[in-house]
C-alpha cells in the first residue's frame, strides 16, 4: 500500500506526528485506538472523515517504520 497517498507530515500540525491528510488525527491515534480493541468499524463510527483505507494506511506506516528500524548491539 502507497500509504503516503493518506498520511503527512506537517510540522504545523500536531508537533509534526504524521497525520491523516485532511485531519488533525495522528497514526499514533488510530493505531492506540486499534490496540484498545476497537475495530475498523468503531473507528469509523466515532471519526466518519475517516475511512478503510485511510486505516489500512496508517498500519502500513506502521509497519514500514518497524521494518526500517535498525538494532544496535
């Protein structure tokens, strides 16, 4: 997924967090919202500017920045 299609980095907006584009909402807040236990669906219902893929997006960022971090011994 192409996920800088969804997500920025503004450092005007929330201390430079990435964000979805269009929103004050951060990657951090949706993936803290995924790992409470609310579904895609719940999300949704609480924030209608967001969408599926915008979701899908941010844990594809996620992922991303895992892979690219490095450990040091």
């Amino acid at each position: 997924m192409n996920y800088a299609a969804f997500i920025e980095i503004n450092s005007a907006k929330r201390f430079g967090k990435p964000c979805i584009i269009g929103t004050r909402i951060s990657v951090y807040d949706v993936l803290n919202w995924l790992a409470e236990g609310m579904s895609t669906g719940d999300i949704i219902a609480d924030f209608p500017e967001l969408n599926e893929e915008q979701i899908k997006a941010c844990l594809a960022y996620a992922a991303d920045k895992e892979h690219k971090l490095r450990v040091v011994s």
